[in-house]
C-alpha cells in the first residue's frame, strides 16, 4: 500500500511537495519495521530532504521526520548524524510551539538518551530537565511517563559518578585496567579478594583476548595474554577447553585469594566460571565468583535499599508470529513456569522475607507487564524479579547499535511494533538503563535469551545494587530448586545472606546432592545463574 502511493504521489505530485515526503517517510517506517534499517534511512532522508525544501522552518511534520531520521541513525550506531537530526528536531520544535508544550517532551527524551550513551553529561541532564518540566506539568509527578524522565535526570546522576560502560572492542592492547584507580579497587575488594577484567582488542594477527589480574593483597596488577578470538569463541560448551584457555594461563596471578570478581566481554558474557571443570571438581569449589559489569562498580556509591517486591511473569507477549521476515523476533511463547516461579518467589518473601522491612508484593502479568508498567512498578522497590525472555537481535540486525540489539521482552512483543513507537514491548539496554533502579537491592532475570554482560551492566548504570542473570536456560524443576535455595538465604530472618554468597551456597548445595544422588555434578542444573554482587 505504502509503495503504491509513493508511486502515485511520485507521479502526480512536484518533487517538493510535502505529502511526497510523508509518503517517503510512511514507507520508511514500514521497511525499518520489517528490520532493513539502512533502506529505512534512505527514505527518510529523502522525506527530509523533500520535506526542508517546501514546508515552513517551524512545521512539526518536518520535526517528526528528523525525529524518525535521527532514530534509524542512532539504531545502526550513527550517533554523530543521529544527535544533529535530533537537534535540528528540536530547533524546529522550538519555533513551532511556545516552551513548555507537551509535544516537545518525546524529542527531548531521546535527544537526551543519544547524549548520554554518547557521554555528553551536561546536553543530556539539560534535556532530561525540560522533558521531565513538561511532562511533570501536563501529566503529573505520578504518571509512567514522567517516571521516564525522571529515570533519565536520575542516570544522569549516575553516569556521573562512574557507573559502567557498555563493553566495546578494543582497537589496541589494553594497558591496564579500564578508567579506575587500581589502589581503590584494592581498597573495595579487600584481601583474599581478586578482580579478573578481560579485554577483546584488535592484535596484529587479527582480534585476540587479554586478562588482567588484580589481587587485593598487594595490590599487584598482572596482565596475562590469551588465544586469538577465533580460537576461544570456536569453543562451544563449558569443558575443560574453556579452562584451558580462560582460566588456567592466569590462576598463577591468583595468589590464594579465593573471591573473584569477573569482568566478562565478548563471547565469555555466557561462561560460567564457576561450572567449569578443575581436575575432578568444579572452579565453583575453590572459588565464589561474582560478575561486574566493570571494576568500576566496586566503587560505585549506591543509595539505600528500597520497599516491597516486583514479580513480573506470565507476559502477554501477543500472538508468536513465526514467519516474521524482519531481523527483530516476534515468536516470543509463554513461559511455562511463569506462574509457577513468581508463586515460589511470593512465598518465599512472605515467609521468610526480611522482617518488617519486606514490605508489599506486586505481582506484574499479562499485558500489565508492558515498557510503562514495568517503568513505573520499579520505582523504589528492593527486589525486581523478571521471569521474561531475554531480547537479542538476530544477525540481520548486525547494524544496530549494542545498546539496541539486547534487552528484555515486554508485553506486546509480537506485534511488530518498530523502535519509533511508544511500546514496541523491548526494553533494550538503553532503556533499562534509565530506569529507576536505585533503590533496588536486587533484580534477577530468571530466563535466558539477551547478553547477559549487556544487561548486567545496563543494571548496574541504572543503579541496582546486586543483580542475577541467567547464562541458558534449565528445566522447570532444576530452575525451581535452584530459585528455592537461593531465596531461602538471601531472605533468611535471622541470617540473611549478600547475594553473591547466597548464590554460591544454594549452587553447593545443589553440585553435592547432584553427586550423592546421580554420580555427577550436572552443572548444567545449577550453574546457568550468575551474581553480580559487588559487596
């Protein structure tokens, strides 16, 4: 329909006309809806172009248009170009709406995000401060949308006071560890204590992986250098292959501390140190390993815990449609231990919750469970529970920016709706990490499907103190015993265990009774949750 008439108004209309460019730029949402985001960008390029040549300086379409343009830019990682569309969008806003008018909020929002994923701290907190006047004016403190901005003024904070990076590839040898002070890290870990950051960077024999080791006694920083890229990320499975080549090079700079802290990139998002094989055992036994989304989170200031749980589970993600050609999913199926789950954890809460402190439960399902509810459900909670599939683009995404291709799955997923819309039922990286989170002790991702170091570290900008990813998926019995000893530590009455300890002890319980009952550990029944508990 949309090609027809584009082809009618080509043939009908003057090559400035404007409805030729509103033609252009409804043809460019359709395509970028089905995944071809640089034809997308095409399109509405020509829209703008069309359109800055016919209409007045101020018109608001013309702003719509640049606002689409900025977006598919920003998507396939064009932030330069992204972030003038989106300013020359909002100077044509300004001329067509007196300050304060509600339709500028929207642009402001995501003018804001493109400056702070770009780092640019002062334009960010700017925009995020007139998005959430506006919306504060037209909608309320209180409304979801203005929890929107008012995450994004509060990530600002955040970015400030170095919370993590998105992880990157590194296009020379690292020197050491990334952006923080070594003596401080020490000083955070304490002894017996060791931090473990890997960089993926480009080498003269093509990419390749580097360790760096911390001990906290001693404060002694080792640089250790690893197999090509190739190499590492051809092994498939956790065997001993993988502990040959990334574990076993760096255990002399270990020394005996037996905490580790572990900074994943690439591939090793998805390894689980501790399920991996040592001579008969598991590194689990000689280790309690707890993931970071950079060293950086030791040192971060996080604010007090909040009140009350989050449980979102039993997600109304749409009719799953299977022939979907587009390069974003939309097959999600209902997770079957949904309700299950988010009654065990309910229980859990009430029963041995933390004392008068546990406070309220909310329970977040079927269309409830969408980007707005979820925004606004966070907000001061101490535990976020997320029994939902994790959101990973396919390969014909590979153009999107990192921060666009992981995330969540949200209610309505399977309707096909693009990026550029309110709810397009993802919440990528970007948008978690926007989030209100700051008060939350905890936050678990009980389901597989994103990058877990993605996510991880989108939690731990957004403010969250302690977080659980899952690596893969297991069945419905081995995730409810593994969720039920967990749960029975950290929220014990009287002795209340850190997560990542808490962890640890439930995945011992369950490696010991794996060999007493079946002859064989199964990491595959324990080891797919990791903790990224910085102490």
């Amino acid at each position: 329909f949309y090609t027809r008439s584009l082809a009618i108004y080509t043939a009908i209309s003057e090559a400035a006309d404007p409805d030729l460019g509103v033609a252009y730029g409804n043809l460019a949402s359709l395509v970028q809806k089905q995944g071809d985001y640089r034809t997308a960008t095409r399109l509405y390029e020509r829209s703008v172009e069309i359109m800055s040549f016919n209409v007045a300086a101020g018109d608001p379409d013309l702003a719509v248009e640049m606002g689409n343009l900025a977006n598919a830019l920003w998507l396939q990682g064009d932030s330069v170009r992204a972030r003038q569309y989106a300013r020359d969008a909002l100077t044509t806003l300004d001329e067509a709406y007196p300050e304060g008018h509600p339709r500028m909020s929207s642009m402001l929002s995501r003018a804001a995000q493109y400056a702070l994923e770009e780092g640019d701290l002062e334009e960010a907190a700017a925009l995020f401060g007139r998005s959430l006047s506006i919306r504060e004016a037209a909608l309320g403190p209180d409304h979801p949308i203005t929890a929107r901005s008012r995450a994004g003024v509060a990530a600002v904070e955040r970015a400030r006071r170095g919370a993590g990076a998105m992880e990157t590839t590194l296009p020379d040898p690292p020197s050491g560890l990334t952006g923080v002070d070594a003596e401080r890290v020490c000083a955070a870990m304490g002894p017996g204590a060791a931090l473990v950051e890997y960089a993926r960077y480009q080498r003269a024999d093509g990419l390749g992986y580097a360790a760096f080791v911390l001990r906290g006694e001693g404060c002694e920083l080792t640089r250790f250098e690893l197999a090509g890229a190739a190499e590492i990320e051809a092994i498939k499975g956790q065997g001993t292959q993988l502990l040959a080549k990334l574990w076993t090079p760096l255990v002399g700079g270990l020394g005996r501390s037996d905490r580790v802290y572990v900074v994943p990139t690439g591939a090793m998002s998805g390894v689980s140190f501790g399920g991996l094989p040592d001579a008969g055992a598991y590194l689990i036994e000689r280790y309690r390993f707890s993931y970071l989304g950079s060293a950086a989170d030791l040192l971060a200031d996080r604010g007090p815990a909040g009140h009350g749980a989050l449980l979102v589970g039993e997600v109304d993600y749409g009719v799953p449609e299977a022939d979907h050609t587009g390069c974003r999913p939309l097959d999600y199926p209902p997770i079957p231990s949904g309700g299950s789950e988010l009654a065990a954890v309910d229980e859990a809460w009430r029963a041995v919750g933390r004392g008068e402190d546990r406070g309220p439960v909310l329970h977040l399902t079927g269309v409830q469970a969408s980007e707005a509810g979820v925004a606004e459900a966070v907000a001061g909670r101490r535990l976020v529970h997320l029994s939902t599939h994790g959101f990973a683009a396919d390969d014909r995404c590979s153009g999107l920016d990192v921060s666009a291709r992981f995330g969540l799955v949200v209610a309505g997923a399977n309707l096909g709706r693009t990026p550029l819309e309110l709810e397009d039922g993802i919440l990528s990286v970007a948008e978690l990490r926007a989030m209100d989170l700051g008060s939350a002790a905890l936050v678990v991702v009980s389901s597989p499907g994103s990058d877990p170091q993605a996510v991880r570290q989108a939690l731990s900008a957004a403010g969250v103190h302690a977080s659980i990813t899952a690596l893969w998926g297991i069945s419905e019995m081995d995730s409810s015993r593994l969720l039920l000893e967990f749960y029975q530590r950290y929220l014990h009455k009287r002795r209340p265990l850190l997560v990542g300890e808490a962890l640890h002890r439930a995945q011992l319980k369950i490696l010991r009774r794996n060999r007493r009952k079946l002859g064989e550990g199964r990491p595959d029944s324990w080891a797919a949750w990791a903790a990224a508990d910085p102490g």
